[in-house]
C-alpha cells in the first residue's frame, strides 16, 4: 500500500503550519492538503494561496459537512477546543494529528484516546522533537546496553527569560517533559520546589499584551507571577533518577540540555538539540545533528511521515497512543507539583 494518497486537512493556520507545510513538501508527498480552516480569514486565506490549497473553510463544522477528507492535522488553542475537535473529527471517521499538548489535562486526553480507539483511528500527538535525528540517535546510543550499561541518572536544564510562566509551560514544557521519558523511560514519582516572582503591576501589563484568550486565561492561573524557577527530582519506574531545572528567570538563549549517564561510565550530553556527545571509558564520540524545523531532514517531515506510515501499516514506531496520555499524565503531575510542592505518584500513566 505504499505510495498511497491521503487527503489531509489542516485546521489552524498560523505560524507553525508553515513548518508543517514545509516537512510535508520534503517528505510525505503522499499526503495530499486539500483543504484549510481557520477562523480568521487573512490568515486562511494567505496560507491557502502561499500553498494552493483548493478548499478553504472558516470552521470545523463546514470543513467536516464539506471536504473530502482522511485525516486532519489540529494546531490550535485553547487546548479544551482541540480536544473537542479532535473527537469530532475521530467520530467522523478521520485520523488525526493534533500538535503538542495533546492535551492539558488526562480527564481530556483520555477522551480522545477513547474516541480514537472505539473508532479504529490513528491518533498521534505532536511531538515532532522525537524525530529530531540528534534524538533518536541518543536514544539509541542509551538503549544499547554494552555500549551504554544500564541507564542511572539524567540531569535537564530549560532556562530562558520568560515572563509568562504558565504560557510557557503550555506552549514548550510537554515537549521537554515527553523527551526525559522517550529517553529514559517512563516516570514514577516527582517533587517540585519553587521560587516564585511576583509583580502584579507587570502582570497586569503582560495580560494585556496577549491576544489570545487560552493563553490569559492560563497565565492567570497564579495572578501576578512573572518569573519562575523550579527544581523537579523524578524518579523512573526502572529506579533511574533524575533532575529537571526549568529556569524562567535565567539568562536568554540557554535552552534545554540534557545529560543521561549509564552505569558503564557512559553519559550522553545533548546541548539545545544542536550539538551532542557520547562519551564513555573509550573516549568520547560526536553525535550528528541535523533535524530541526528548517534543516534537512526536517522533523516535522519525519513526525508526518511517521503519522501516513502509521494510517497505512496500522502500526506506530515512534510514538505510540499511550506514549502521548504518558505525556500528558506528566505534564498535569508537574504542573500540579508546581502549585503545591507535593510529592506525585504516577502508576500506569495516571497520578495515585
């Protein structure tokens, strides 16, 4: 069945579709966009023409009563409509493809697990930094055993300037937090400790900035924070451990990092996805890059691809269903930790 066509519709049109557009080009050309919906017309509309997309709709109902369609790609907040969209579309007999987080919360992502299930239907979640060659190298590197030993340890730092700690945490947390489980496993418990910067002036400052109503209403979640740091020791169901520092107050343009170790003296250090080594007692070898949204292959490409692949053979690689309700079990326990600095333990993906 290789080589077959699917016509694919993309729903939310903005910035990042365009990175999607543009790995679909370069390696999926047996997904065929032929329909677009957005709400806001300029942005359907120069999209539409940018990539000439024949059928353009400006919501999901018209799309789904309209366009002939076998899967759907959502972009879209606030997170509860993607989640209502995506189980509208599974009901009407189409894969999806929804961008990172699949959800905010499990109570919604169950939900759509559940639709996708009783409906037979592929749906994957967004996770597109798993297919960055850097990564899946480093995970292979990890999982060989003579080469790594057991793995023992992980250290991760995400620091940056960021004035909108929650918003942050919706739009990029899920994609750090799903990496420290595809690379070490799943996790069973984890602790936050905070320190916490609150400004109401420049808060009230900040709301007013954000045009988007999902992401005031998620900043307002603690009123008057705008710096955050925080300091999470997890603890793997394999009885690795680990740290996580997610530093919002820090200096720009640090990144994410990641160091794993094994217990054969080996550890793999990955610096902001665009440089890695592994080292061990032999010495230490580089581990190539590429990847990325504008490099080649893009992973954008490689996360649609993966998806087509997974709709024709009915079998996922990389990312499973329940590697995404993982995920998304993760997120909620730290953002929950976050607030109260209790321990969270996570069995089976969801918290006890």
């Amino acid at each position: 069945m290789s080589g077959k066509k699917i016509r694919l519709g993309m729903i939310g049109c903005g910035n990042i579709k365009h990175q999607h557009m543009a790995g679909i080009y370069e390696q999926v050309p047996e997904l065929n966009v032929t329909a677009a919906c957005d709400v806001n017309p300029v942005t359907l509309n120069d999209f539409s023409d940018r990539y000439g997309i024949p059928e353009r709709y400006a919501s999901i109902d018209e799309m789904l009563e309209n366009a002939d369609l076998d899967a759907v790609s959502i972009s879209i907040i606030p997170e509860p409509a993607k989640c209502e969209m995506a189980i509208k579309c599974l009901e009407r007999g189409l894969h999806v493809l929804v961008e990172k987080p699949m959800a905010l919360t499990v109570k919604e992502a169950e939900a759509m697990g559940a639709a996708a299930r009783k409906a037979g239907l592929v749906l994957q979640a967004g996770y597109n930094r798993r297919f960055e060659p850097i990564i899946t190298q480093a995970r292979d590197i990890i999982n060989d055993v003579e080469r790594f030993g057991q793995f023992t340890s992980m250290r991760v730092i995400h620091a940056g300037m960021c004035e909108v700690p929650y918003v942050f945490c919706m739009a990029q947390l899920p994609h750090t937090l799903d990496l420290i489980e595809f690379l070490g496993g799943k996790v069973a418990t984890l602790r936050t400790v905070t320190r916490k910067v609150f400004n109401q002036e420049r808060f009230d400052e900040i709301q007013a900035s954000l045009d988007r109503p999902g992401e005031r209403e998620y900043n307002a979640i603690e009123p008057g924070l705008v710096g955050l740091s925080a300091e999470t020791t997890l603890e793997f169901a394999n009885g690795a451990i680990g740290v996580f520092s997610l530093l919002l107050d820090s200096s720009p343009g640090r990144g994410h990092d990641y160091e794993v170790f094994g217990d054969k003296g080996a550890c793999v250090t990955l610096n902001d996805l665009k440089s890695g080594v592994f080292e061990n007692r032999q010495g230490s070898k580089p581990i190539n890059t590429g990847g990325g949204a504008f490099r080649k292959p893009s992973s954008f490409g490689l996360e649609y691809r993966h998806f087509y692949e997974w709709i024709i053979s009915g079998e996922s690689k990389e990312i499973s269903l329940q590697d995404a309700l993982d995920a998304t079990c993760l997120y909620e326990g730290f953002i929950r930790s976050l607030q109260t600095d209790e321990k969270i333990n996570i069995i089976n993906g969801k918290e006890v």
